[in-house]
C-alpha cells in the first residue's frame, strides 16, 4: 500500500511539472511576432503608391503632354513638349511681312514637394527646337518702305523681297511653382496639375535677309541690297529696332493647366 501511494504521488509530481512546462512554453503558431515599426509601415506604404504619372497640358507654349517618375516621397522628374503654331500678315515700316510662329519645345523639371503634398517647386530648362518665330517680306515695286529710319524705293524691275528670323537661347533655365502631383501620394490616379513661373531665354535675336534692287526714287539710282554698304548697315539697323521691341521677351511668362493619370 506504502508502495502504491509512493507512486501515485511520482505520477502526480511529474504531471504537475508537465503542465507547468506548457503553460510556460509559447503555443504553436501564437509566438510572439516582433512589433510593426513605424518605419516599415511607411515603407509599405510608399511602396504601394503610383510610381509613374503621364498627363496633357495646354500652357503659353502650347499644347502638350508630360510624364513623371517619382524619386523619393518629397520628389518627382518630369519631362514633356509642347507645339504651338500661328500664322499672321503684319506690315512694319511699310515692309508687308507673313510671319509664323512655330513654338516646338522641350522642357525638363526637377519637382520638390516639401510637404509631400500637392504643392510643389520645380527648377528646370526648357529648349526650342527649330526657329520659333519666321517671316518672309516682300516691297511692290516702285513702293516706299524705311530700313534704319532710310526711306528707299523698291526697283519695279527687280523688287525688294527677303526672309527673317527670330531666335531665343536654344536652352533656358525655368522656374515654377505649382499645385498638383502628376503622381499623387495619396493613391489617386487623377490629377489637374497648374504651374505657375518663367522662362530666362535671354535676348532676342532677329535676322532680316533682303534680296532685289532698292533705289533713292522711283527708278533713279537702283543698287543691289547686297552689294551696297549703306543698304546693308541700315538692315542691320532694322534688326536692332526689331531686338529693342522684343526686349520683353527675355522672361517668358509660363502658365499650364493640365489632366494627369497615375499608375
């Protein structure tokens, strides 16, 4: 009986342990998993935002269309062109002139977001491509016209006609500012983008070619424009005129509105 009793309380003994050793030891499945960081929840949901934005815009240089690819969660770069065409007939200093603007451009932006948001600073360049603005002129013969404050007479056998230019810095620096994300971080797919700023294109640059016969009076002492030093100063003249006219021109007003989509 002695015996007995000595082992039933062994077995006892041992099966206290046993639960005691459970209890203490983590339950299969329920281990305790180390805490979410703030950190990797951000990352995570940085991650899941858009990555790449595309959009179109119709601004001061035209119509055209952009893409964006974010760089960190404050930054984005972004690209586009832009197409603008007019064709106008104007008259200056009795010349008659066909002008065509022909704005093609590229642009390139740097977009700083300092509050991860939709307001944004975007430092950047833009470049033409071709001759943004081109004219050609033609002078009846027998007509009057003024080249550098000279009055001359077209040749009625051979009359005055040319062609001008005028070009801006081929590259110009750009800043803007702005209110919208081509890629938004708050997981829209849509936005409307605005951007306010200039261009520094610098001094414009006319070039004025004129070929034919001009004369001091309707048929009296005609002379080539390209042979004659005194015609030829006074065209450069003319394109000073034409320069001091456009000063304004060297910051260019920038102003879009545009549709973007995320993805």
């Amino acid at each position: 009986m002695g015996k007995l009793l000595r082992h039933s309380a062994v077995l006892t003994l041992l099966f206290a342990l046993s639960c005691f050793t459970h209890a203490q030891s983590p339950v299969s499945g329920l281990a305790d998993a180390p805490p979410t960081s703030p950190s990797s929840s951000k990352a995570s949901l940085e991650a899941s935002e858009p990555r790449v934005g595309i959009g179109v815009k119709g601004s001061f240089l035209g119509g055209g269309a952009e893409v964006a690819v974010r760089v960190t969660h404050h930054t984005n770069v972004r690209a586009g062109f832009n197409m603008f065409t007019y064709s106008r007939d104007f008259n200056k200093d009795s010349i008659a002139y066909n002008g065509q603007l022909n704005f093609k451009s590229v642009e390139a932006h740097y977009d700083i977001y300092p509050f991860a948001g939709k307001f944004h600073v975007s430092p950047g360049v833009l470049a033409y491509i071709g001759n943004p603005i081109t004219a050609t002129a033609a002078v009846p013969g027998g007509e009057s016209f003024s080249l550098g404050g000279t009055t001359y007479y077209s040749d009625s056998g051979t009359p005055v006609t040319g062609n001008g230019k005028i070009n801006f810095n081929r590259a110009a620096p750009m800043a803007t500012i702005g209110w919208g994300n081509l890629v938004p971080r708050n997981h829209s797919h849509f936005s409307v983008p605005v951007e306010l700023g200039v261009a520094f294109q610098g001094s414009p640059k006319a070039t004025l070619n004129l070929a034919g016969n001009v004369c001091d009076s309707p048929g009296v002492n005609c002379r080539s424009v390209a042979s004659d030093p005194t015609v030829q100063s006074n065209v450069v003249a003319e394109q000073t005129k034409v320069n001091n006219s456009m000063s304004f021109f060297k910051a260019y007003p920038i102003i879009s509105v545009g549709f973007g989509y995320s993805f």
